[in-house]
C-alpha cells in the first residue's frame, strides 16, 4: 500500500515526499501549498488534541483534484493539532481506493476524509476503519450507509440545489421545452444521479430527456466525453440543451457542433477556465447561452472541518453540505462569464483559493 506523506510543522511544508514501497512511476504526488494559514487565528473547529490526518481520492487524476486536495491541506494547515498529513490517490481503481483506506488506518491515521469514487464499494472499508476508531468522513460521493454506524458523517454537496438553478435558467432560456442530454460522471454516481432526479422533477413534460438515463456516464473524462458526443450528434438531430455537472470536459468535445455544421447547445453545467475562455471565443463563429455553477471545490473544507474537530476535540460546524450558488449566466450582466486567458485552463475561478495560486501547484 502506497500513500503520499507530508508532515505538517504548524503549517504545510513545500515538499511533498513519496513513501512506503510499492509507489508507482505513473502517480502524481500531492500538490505543495503555501504556508500562509501558519498566521491564521486558530479556528473554532481545531481542537486542542495532536491527530495525524488522512486525505484520500477515488480518482485524483484530474485538476479538480489537484486544486481540491491543495485546497485540503491549505485548510488543515489552519489547525496546528494537525501534526501530519498524508495523501492517497486511488488512480479510479476501486481495489486501489479500498487499499488505500485500508493503509491509512494501518499508518495510523487519527482521522481521514474520503472521496469514495466508487460509492458503495468502498463502504466496507470505511465502515472498518470507523470501527477501528479513526474518525472517518467521506464527502461529495454518497458511500450509502449511515452516520454514526458507517462513519462519522458524509459531507455531501447540495447537488440537488445546482440541478434547481440549471432547471429555472433552462425554463428562462428554452422556455418551449426541449430535448436534453445529460452527461454525468461515474456509472452510478450519487451527483450525477441527484442532479437527474430534481431536474427532471422541476422542467415536466415539456423537455425531453435524450440518451441514456438517469445520464451518459463520461467518468468526468475529456476523451470519452467526446466519443459519447460524437455519436450523441450523429444519432439526435436536435440537442437543445446539454446538462454536464462537469464543465471543463467538455471544451475538446463542443467542437464536433460546429465541424457538423450545427449550432451549440445551451449549456447548464459547472465552471472551468477553459470552459469560459472556449465560450468567450465562440461567441464569434458559434454563440451560445450558458450558466455554470461553481465546481465544488470547497466542499472539501467543510468535509475537513468535521473530522478535524472530531478528532481533535473541537467544534464542529453546523452545516453538513455544500451548498454552492450560481457563478456565471451568459444571459444575466451581473454573472458574467470570467475567462482568464492568462490562467491555465484547468483554473477553477470559483473556489476560494484565487486562481493565481491555483496556477503555482504542480501536478
């Protein structure tokens, strides 16, 4: 079993080291943040008791991830009970995802927080380590289970509360109904899953629901997104509105529209730079309506909060989800689309941490 260790000295170091003896070549190690958080006033959430502290993907491989897991260790930073930190990438292996956890508990780990990818496949891992005694709290992806017999608490996102804002705009925008294509994540994932359910609890009977249902599974990946597009344009004449929660997936694949000599859908999705930046060059050569959600990438704060002040004697916060608001509407002045063709593309201008810094992590 592999992980990825930093130790933590009142604030995350810069170097990130890989340990234990089987890493693989092809693994990315945890980004390095700054330690500006050493300054911070200690947080109500931090508790008096030393902890060694565990973050883990299903699947870290893309930039959501990196900026997710950097946003991670800037916020444990804040807490100088964390006295170490470590990092696992379960590669979207699910036996990997489950070794991992597995190995955090065997190094000692006093809490972690999960993103279970893998949704109830990994349950039985975190339920173990939840009986071990380590402070266990996955986040984002629903593992099943229950708190306080499972794990400590899930620390979901109010992905229902995304599909609310796309359905009002959709109605606003393509008020004579239409056909939508929802392309989601993973097979089976509890987001995309919830996001279908309400947007298809909200529109009616007047919109239609193309293509595999609840959603198109893409696994969130730019390749496969495009070859599920592709065959998506060749088999429906009409696409009025594509739903994808999310955004940046979809830069490489929007093109095949105008190489078909259609026009490009109405877009309700997450934010991504790149998604931004490709939609202020079409509004040259292929307009089109668009409103994005911020991505989510603070969901992990909160999920961090809890099981640091749980396992550190703290208090926890109160809020136990995520609940992010509508970040940009083509149609509305006071979101405009923000396209920084000085960032990267994968920057995400709607989390917290400002995209500048964001452009400084290494992958």
């Amino acid at each position: 079993m592999t992980v990825r260790s930093t130790v933590l000295f009142g604030s995350i170091a810069s170097v990130v080291a890989l340990v234990g003896g089987c890493s693989s070549a092809s693994e990315k190690a945890a980004p390095a943040v700054r330690d500006a958080a050493a300054s911070q006033e200690v947080p109500s959430w931090c508790g008096p008791k030393p902890i060694e502290f565990g973050l883990l993907d299903g699947n870290g491989g893309n930039s959501w991830r990196l900026v997710a897991t950097a946003t991670g260790m800037e916020e444990t930073a804040k807490c100088p009970s964390v006295t170490g930190f470590r990092y696992a990438d379960g590669q979207g292996n699910t036996l990997k995802a489950i070794s991992d956890i597995k190995g955090m508990v065997a190094a000692g780990v006093d809490a972690m927080v999960v993103f279970p990818d893998a949704g109830k496949a990994v349950l039985p891992a975190l339920t173990a380590a939840y009986q071990e005694g380590v402070v266990t709290v996955p986040y984002r992806v629903d593992p099943g289970g229950k708190a306080g017999v499972n794990y400590d608490e899930w620390i979901g996102d109010d992905f229902a509360n995304d599909a609310h804002n796309w359905a009002a705009w959709i109605k606003k925008n393509v008020p004579k109904g239409g056909n939508i294509l929802f392309l989601g994540g993973p097979a089976g994932s509890s987001q995309s899953t919830t996001e279908y359910e309400a947007l298809s609890g909200d529109l009616g009977s007047d919109y239609t629901f193309i293509g595999q249902t609840p959603f198109q599974p893409t696994n969130w990946e730019p390749t496969l997104t495009q070859q599920l597009l592709t065959a998506d344009i060749a088999k429906y004449p009409k696409i009025d509105v594509i739903v994808s929660d999310f955004g940046p997936t979809l830069v490489s694949a929007l093109p095949l529209f105008t190489k078909s000599g259609r026009p490009i859908p109405a877009l309700a999705t997450s934010d991504g730079n790149s998604l931004s930046c490709f939609w202020e060059e079409s509004q040259k050569t292929n307009p089109f309506d668009m409103i994005t959600v911020t991505t989510g990438n603070d969901n992990v704060r909160l999920a961090i909060q809890h099981a640091v002040a749980l396992a550190t004697g703290g208090q926890p916060p109160t809020e136990k989800a995520f609940k992010g608001p509508v970040f940009e509407d083509s149609t509305d002045p006071s979101k405009p689309v923000q396209c920084r063709s000085d960032l990267p593309p994968d920057t995400y201008l709607s989390a917290s941490m400002p995209g500048d810094q964001q452009a400084g992590l290494d992958g």
